[in-house]
C-alpha cells in the first residue's frame, strides 16, 4: 500500500466499502486509502475490520470500522448514517462482499437448488448493493454528488453453468445501475459496475459446489473442473489489486465522463458486448 499524500487524486474524499474486511473488498479499502480517502471498512467481524483499519493507518492514511451485516438492510441504513454522520459526508460507495464470504452458497447447476437458496443468491448478489446505494444517495446528494461503484460477476453478463441464480441477480443488478445513472445523473452522482471471473489471490468457493463443477484431480493426477476451465481460458492472470486498481478509477475524477457502464477485469477470459 502506498502511503497518503497530501495531493492523493482522492485527498478530502471519504468513501464506504462493503465488505471489506478481507480479499477484494480489503484491497479496494487499502487502494482508495492509498489515493488519500478517509475510508469507512463495512463488515461483520469487528476484529477483522479493524485489522484493516490498522493496516490503513499504520501507512499513513485515515480509517474507520463501521460494522453491519449488508444482508440486513436497516442494518445498512444506520450504519451509512452514522459513517456521514462521524466523517462528515460521504462521497464515494463501493458495495461489494457477501457474495464471495466464507459462507456464502457455492456454485450449484439450478436443479439442485431449494427456494431459500434461491431467495439468498438474490439477496448477497443484488439486494445487498441496492441497500447501500438508497441508504447513501441522500449523503451524496447534500455533498454535491459522488461516486458509486458496484461489485459483481461475469456470470451477469455472460451465461455460465453454475451461476444461473448468481449471474441472475448480477444481471438484475447491473439493469438496475444502468437506470439509476439516469436517475441519479441530476443529482450529480455517478454509477458504474465493476465484474470480475477467478480472482487468484482471492479464495473461491469451489467446495460443496456441484459434482460436476467441483474442481478436483482425475484418476491421472490432472486438473479437471469448473475452476480449471477458467484458468485455462484466461489471457492474463487477475488480482484483487486490478479490481482495486479499476475501482479506484471509478472512484476518481478520471472517470467523471463515465456513468451506467460495466467494465469486466477478467484477464481476457471473456469479451461481453
């Protein structure tokens, strides 16, 4: 992580990101620290975020824990509340995490799946960003404006076995930012997605999905799967530091001319329109 600077291209700005006591969240918060945000650190574990928080302030930047359980959407509602109340505004959202938890449902074929499931992918994958956007559009409004960006998968833009309830409520969520950059364009807020495929330094959920999409070895030693086919098919390899990095770009003023739009960090590994 880089330390602040007084001149960071975010000094003065202060952002909010869901989920980000670990992997993809926990590097946008480090990024957007980074670029010289005073970043609010959402999750659960009280002691896990705050580990985060240590980590932003030890090189130099500004953080606070601001704990809720995003499946809870009054739970969201106070917590935005409290973090413009206790920073003073809030300019930039990133809702990202519960889809990716340790304990989050797996990768199932849609057969296989009970109706709580069902209800649960749309919840952790759609309803948990629509929560933070609503709870923080009255902060940006009365800020001037601001900059929200939506995590999400692939699998929302481009069909994909196993992923039919996730890509599902992905693609609902991506049709829903592209409305609300119309709705909110007045208000001088703006809103992107951010989609992504395998992340390698992020730990997938591979285990208790279906039998035919578990990544395993065959009798011959060698790689086989869901997980594996990614890989295969991949260009480039993709970090939690390129979301990160895209995110940041979002969240910045080289992206003031960009509002509704998608952008895949996929390493080559699928080219949607």
């Amino acid at each position: 992580m880089t330390v602040n600077t007084p001149h960071g291209v975010l000094d003065g700005k202060v952002a909010l990101v869901t989920g980000a006591t670990g992997y993809i969240g926990k590097a946008i918060a480090l990024k957007l620290a980074g670029e010289g945000a005073t970043v609010a650190v959402n999750g659960r574990n009280r002691q896990a975020g705050e580990a985060v928080v240590a980590d932003i302030t030890s090189h130099g930047g500004r953080a606070i824990f601001a704990q809720a359980d995003i499946l809870d959407g009054e739970q969201v509602t106070r917590m935005v509340d409290d973090v413009a109340t206790q920073l003073g505004k809030l300019d930039i959202l990133v809702a990202s995490g519960a889809g990716a938890s340790h304990d989050s449902l797996p990768f199932r074929l849609f057969d296989e799946l009970d109706h709580s499931e069902i209800d649960y992918y749309i919840k952790s994958h759609w309803l948990t960003r629509a929560y933070a956007v609503q709870s923080s559009i009255k902060h940006m409004t009365r800020a001037g404006g601001g900059k929200i960006v939506l995590i999400g998968t692939d699998a929302g833009r481009v069909a994909t076995v196993g992923e039919s309830m996730i890509g599902g409520s992905t693609a609902g969520m991506m049709q829903m930012s592209r409305t609300l950059a119309r709705e909110l364009g007045r208000k001088n807020i703006r809103i992107n997605v951010v989609s992504m495929s395998y992340i390698s330094d992020a730990e997938p959920r591979w285990h208790n999905s279906s039998e035919a999409l578990e990544a395993k070895q065959d009798a011959e030693g060698k790689r086989k799967g869901m997980l594996e086919n990614l890989r295969k098919r991949m260009l480039f390899d993709v970090t939690a530091k390129d979301i990160a990095a895209t995110v940041s770009f979002f969240a910045g003023p080289a992206s003031d001319a960009i509002t509704g739009q998608t952008l895949s960090v996929n390493g080559g590994l699928s080219t949607p329109g």
